[in-house]
C-alpha cells in the first residue's frame, strides 16, 4: 500500500516519516516550493519540523497529480482548508485518512462530513491521539487512535501504519475521535491561559477534568461514544495538549494568559493553532445542540477580546454552585 501525505506541517512531515519508516516510498504534498525543495535536496522539513533527518523514502512534491498512484491518502491540511484542497482532486474509492483537528467555519461539519461531501466514493477513516509531531518523526513511542466504520479497512490501514514505535488502536466510531482531537485544542488554549496567568496547577487539573465533561457532553450529543471520547483520541490527547509549550494552542493560551492579544499572538505564528479557529465554530455547534460548554465560552471571549482575561476567569470562578455530574 503506497501512502500519499497531503499537506508538509509538522504533524503531515511525522506522518511521512512514520509510513516511510521500512522504506517504502511515501509522497508527501506541500503547498510551499521551499518546503518541497529542502525535504527533497536535504531530507529534512527545515520550515516546520528542523532538526529532524527524514527518511530518503519520503519525496515531496507539489503538484497534487504526483498522488495518483498512491493507494491510500492521509489528509494533514489545516481543517479550514481541507474543502478546498480535496475538490481539486481526483481521489475516487482510495481511502482518505483524516488527521486534521478542526470543524468547518460556516458550516459546523467535522472534517469527515466535508470529505463525504466532496469526495463521496472515498472510504473515510480518522488518526488521532496524543502526538507531539516532533517525537513521533524522531521514532518516540507513541500511540494512536485509527477510527473507520469499515473493520477490514481500518486492520489494512493500521498494519500498513504500525511500527514498533507508533502504535494504532481500532475503533469504528469516526465521529468520536473527531471531536476528541478537535475539542481538545480549545481546552489547551483555556490551560495555556492558566499557566500564563500562574494560577497553579491544582487550576489546571480542574479545568482539564471539567473540559473533559464539556468534550463529553458535546461528543455524545453529535453521536460519538464516550468510552471513545475517555480513550487515546479525547482525553489521552487532552492530556497532552493541556500540559506542555510543544502545543501550539497551549501556547496561544499562554500568551493571553499573560496578557497579549489575540491578535498579535495569531499574526505571530507560522503554524497553524486550530484551535483559535475552532473555537467560535464549537461555541455556536454547542448552542444549537443545546449543549452548555462554559471554559469554550471563555475561550471564544478572550480571541475576540471581548472582555479582560481576569474579568473572564473571575466570571468563571464565580458560576453557580452544582452538582459534578
């Protein structure tokens, strides 16, 4: 099975890395010539993921039709984009392997919904998890949630995927390890602003405990299950996410934390926190699903600079008191 990688991030380079581990070919797409021509003269992504020497099997490319004869396709552009980017292709009934976090602007879909949409002959399967891109392309364990309704599929994707080192775990409940990997990005901004307020970290294992209920509540309102959303894809990412400067979104939340605007925080950074995009995107699919989700509601506050990030925390602190569950 030849893997194709569209979009040369840090996460979509790891992922390479990972399928072109035994030395199988892998093409990896990159929407920057610069990007395609170090990967290619140097092995090495010295734009998103420097300092990490990648496999002399991973060529990269920047025209899409250099895909056609991979078997199977692992999507790693930034949720926002991925509509666009899949329209331009011919993709057919390869399967199409999700690994962008995110849900669409304007229409409220989880990358799984666009792709049936856009792409609509192409099984849909889902990798998500606890990933620093960093330590799964420099061979650290790791271990992953692959979702896919299809059983036969999923066991063909994770034995193709599989290394000693990266580990996939089956599940058919695409939905759940969708909203795990997308909710989770805006509970990192909310404990990024804990840290950066320095409010301890007693604070910090509150808020990743009641964001947990929050992905819970949502997840299982938009048909994912929970036991799903308690596993590698929902809380081992959370987890994750929610403790360490690796993470982008927690590292945007840092920022507002200390003060800094949102603004300036965005127009700073070369890779992409998803979860500043997620976030208002969330607020409103929970609104309508009738679902109460307080630390996002927070979150959205502190990117549109509606309110000062101290009023935002006392305004949470001082909720009314309620039962746990």
């Amino acid at each position: 099975m030849k893997i194709g990688v569209i979009g040369a991030g840090a996460w979509g380079t790891a992922l390479a890395q990972v399928a072109a581990s035994d030395g199988a070919p892998v093409t990896l797409w990159a929407l920057e010539p610069e990007v395609v021509d170090a990967v290619n003269a140097t092995h090495e992504n010295t734009h998103y993921l420097a300092g990490v020497s990648l496999n002399p099997a991973i060529r990269a490319t920047g025209s899409l039709a250099d895909l056609d004869d991979c078997d199977a396709l692992l999507v790693v552009t930034p949720a926002q984009h991925v509509r666009r980017v899949l329209s331009g292709m011919t993709v057919g009934t390869r399967p199409l392997v999700l690994c962008s976090k995110g849900i669409e602007a304007g229409t409220q879909k989880l990358v799984s919904e666009i792709v049936a949409e856009v792409q609509p002959q192409a099984p849909i399967a889902v990798i998500s998890g606890p990933t620093f891109a960093a330590e799964v392309a420099r061979g650290l364990p790791t271990a992953v949630t692959l979702a896919c309704a299809d059983d036969a599929a999923a066991q063909a994707l994770a034995e193709r995927m599989a290394q000693p080192y990266f580990r996939p775990y089956l599940s058919n409940d695409v939905v759940g390890a969708e909203i795990g990997g997308a909710v989770k990005n805006v509970l990192a901004i909310a404990c990024g602003v804990v840290e950066g307020l320095g409010l301890g970290l007693n604070a910090r294992a509150a808020l990743i405990a009641r964001g947990f209920a929050e992905m819970t509540r949502f997840g299982t309102a938009r048909g994912a299950r929970a036991e799903t959303l308690g596993g590698l894809s929902g809380l081992g990412d959370l987890v994750l996410t929610c403790s360490s400067t690796q993470s982008r979104n927690f590292s945007l939340g840092h920022g507002l934390g200390e003060g800094r605007p949102a603004s300036e925080l965005l127009a700073d950074r070369r890779t992409v926190a998803e979860g500043a995009f997620t976030a208002p995107v969330l607020h409103q699919a929970a609104r309508a699903a009738g679902v109460e989700m307080p630390v996002v509601e927070a979150v959205c506050a502190l990117l549109e600079n509606s309110a000062p990030v101290g009023a935002v925390v006392a305004d949470m602190l001082s909720r009314p008191i309620r039962a746990e569950t």
